[in-house]
C-alpha cells in the first residue's frame, strides 16, 4: 500500500490537471483553503504539495507587504487630514 502511494506522488501531473489546480487555486477563498489542503494533505501528490506550499509562501509575504503599504499609507492621510 505505501509503495502504491509512493508510485501516486512522484507520477508527473498533466497540463490540464496543472490548469485545473492553478484555477481552482484563484478562486478567492476556496482556493486558499485548497492550497493549505495540498499543502498539508499525505495524500497529495508530491509536486502539487510543494507548489503549494510556494504559493502559501507567497501568499504570505504578498499579505505583509500589502498591510505594510495599508498602515503606511493609510497613516499618512490621517495624519494629513488632522492638518
């Protein structure tokens, strides 16, 4: 059974399995559930787990960077508006 799984994850993901993955991962709140499901799941297929968890690292910093810009920003027109 593990050899079985094993065969499963290191099988090369097809184009339209990659398109599919990638649309349903720009879906905006489903897809963020679904790429901490690929990312985590045992079952999941090596590659697909590792673009994952790429993606949730972008994920991340794309998140700190925007709230960074949003506190930045966002400050400096209040304390403009105080003026």
């Amino acid at each position: 059974m593990e050899d079985l799984t094993e065969q499963q994850n290191a099988t090369i993901m097809s184009y339209k399995e990659w398109a599919l993955t990638i649309f349903l991962a720009s879906i905006p709140i489903v897809g963020f559930i679904l790429v901490l499901i690929w990312a985590f799941d045992s079952n999941t297929r090596i590659n697909k787990k590792n673009w994952a968890k790429g993606t949730l690292l972008l994920m991340v910093i794309y998140f700190i960077i925007i709230m960074l810009f949003l506190f930045m920003f966002g400050g400096l027109a209040i304390l403009a508006g105080m003026s």
